[in-house]
C-alpha cells in the first residue's frame, strides 16, 4: 500500500496544496506560452527573409502554418521513424540509389536522412521554419531550384498544407526532370490544423498534377478501418510526363 504523506491526510492541507500545485501549473503555462510566441514571431521574421508574401491572406497563411509547425514541434522524436514506411513503399517499386531528390514540408530531419540511408544521392529537405541547418526555408509554392534538378519530389502530410495546391504541384513538376517521380501521402476526408485542403478522394490529389501525369507507381485511398494510421490516408506515387502539353 502506498503512504499517504502527512498535508495530504488533513483536508485543510490538502486544499493548499492542490491550490499550489494548479498555480505553478498556470505560471508554468504562461512561460511556455511567452516562449512559444517568441518563437513563432522568430520564426516568422526568419521565413520573411526567404518567402515571397504577395498580400494579407497569404501572410495570414504563413502565420498559420508556423504556428501549427511550432505547436508540433513537442511531437518530434516521439514520431520519429512515421516517415519510414512511405520511402520503403516507393523502394519497392523504385531503386532510388544516386537519385537527387526533395523533401517537401520535411518538418525534420527524419525523411532525408532515411533517403540517405538508402542511397539516394543529393537529398534537400525544405520547410517553412526550421532551425536545423540540414533543412533549407522556403515554400513549396515558390523553390529555388533549376528546372529539372530533381528525380523525385516527396512530400508526405505536407500537400494538405499547400496555400495553392495547382500553384505548388506546377512547381514541383518544373524541378523534376521529365520522368521524374512525385510522391505524396495526404490525410483522406480530414483537415486538421493547419491544413488549407481537404481531400475527399485521390483524384482531388491527382488533379493538381494533370496532365503531367504518366505512369503510376502507387495510387490508393486507404480507409482507416483498413490499415493502421486510425484515419483515411491517399497515397500517389507516378512518373511525370512532362511532354504531355
Ligand atoms: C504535418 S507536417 C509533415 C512533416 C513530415 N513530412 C512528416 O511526414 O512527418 C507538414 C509540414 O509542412 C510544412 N509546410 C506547410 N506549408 C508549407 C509550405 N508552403 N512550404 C513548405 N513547407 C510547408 C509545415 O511547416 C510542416 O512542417
């Protein structure tokens, strides 16, 4: 049996030292808050010096997506490894050895090393915010890269997160060579923080992309009952045409 310490047996006590427990509690919260807030508007102006803001709407958009990233960021490493299964679904079907790809919306730095890994050869991780010099800011509407620099783009939860889905998607495909591979994973029927999509089936995923779309490597909507994520996921995975205009 465990022993009860003497303030907790007299109920006067034990009302100070509930009370005292609840106040650190709510002073404790008010610190995290203060710092959380710092760093949202650190990283704010840090994705200010690299982003292109074109009005009110899209500068509310990137507020957003800060906010919501550095909510997360407690979830890192309790995460970690999420990001395998996708890259070992694409090694199935593809050898990806030598191959130059992008991370989209990497959020750490899970996904590049696990392409790394496994021999992939040039791997660049991009995020809105990030304060990891292995990952560069910048947007996913907006990549500083050449045409044709990439044989894949892979983006795994961020796609939801696209300010303009088409505006992003035309991006991705310009830094992919023709051929080039996409691949992305997006909740399905669900739109949580941050989120500015919502996905009722792959096709609204996949017409981002046409007609630049040749052959699939993957194309599924799995229902939640059916796999264990415990909710709906789309998963594309296709060859680029980028001929097809
Ligand atoms: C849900 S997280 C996914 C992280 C990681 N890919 C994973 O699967 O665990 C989405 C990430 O996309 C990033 N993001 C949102 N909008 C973005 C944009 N316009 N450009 C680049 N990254 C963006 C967010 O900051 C966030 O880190």
């Amino acid at each position: 049996m465990t022993e009860v310490v003497w303030y907790k047996r007299n109920p006067f006590f034990k009302s100070i030292y509930k009370a005292q427990k609840q106040w650190r509690r709510k002073i404790w919260d008010v610190f995290e808050q203060a710092h959380y807030r710092r760093n949202v508007q650190r990283s704010y102006e840090a994705a200010r010096r690299n982003i292109v803001v074109a009005d009110e709407d899209y500068d509310k958009y990137l507020r957003d997506q800060l906010e919501e990233t550095l909510l997360k960021k407690k979830l890192v490493g309790e995460r970690r490894f999420a990001v395998i299964p996708l890259i070992d679904m694409l090694r199935s079907k593809h050898d990806f050895t030598g191959a130059n790809v992008l991370c989209v919306g990497a959020r750490n730095t899970d996904e590049i090393k696990y392409f790394r890994q496994k021999g992939a050869n040039d791997v660049i991780g991009i995020d809105l915010f990030t304060d990891d010099p292995d990952l560069t800011i910048m947007d996913m509407h907006d990549l500083k890269f050449p045409d044709a620099k990439f044989d894949i783009v892979y983006s795994r939860h961020s796609f939801e997160h696209a300010y303009d889905r088409r505006k992003a998607a035309m991006e991705w495909i310009r830094v992919l060579k023709d051929g080039g591979i996409v691949i992305i994973e997006v909740p399905g029927k669900y739109k949580g923080g941050g989120d500015y999509n919502r996905f009722e089936e792959t096709e609204d995923v996949l017409g981002a992309f046409r007609p630049y779309i040749g052959e699939f490597l993957w194309n599924e909507y799995s229902r939640k009952e059916e796999n264990t994520d415990k909710m709906d996921i789309i998963r594309v995975m296709f060859h680029v045409n980028k001929k097809a205009v």
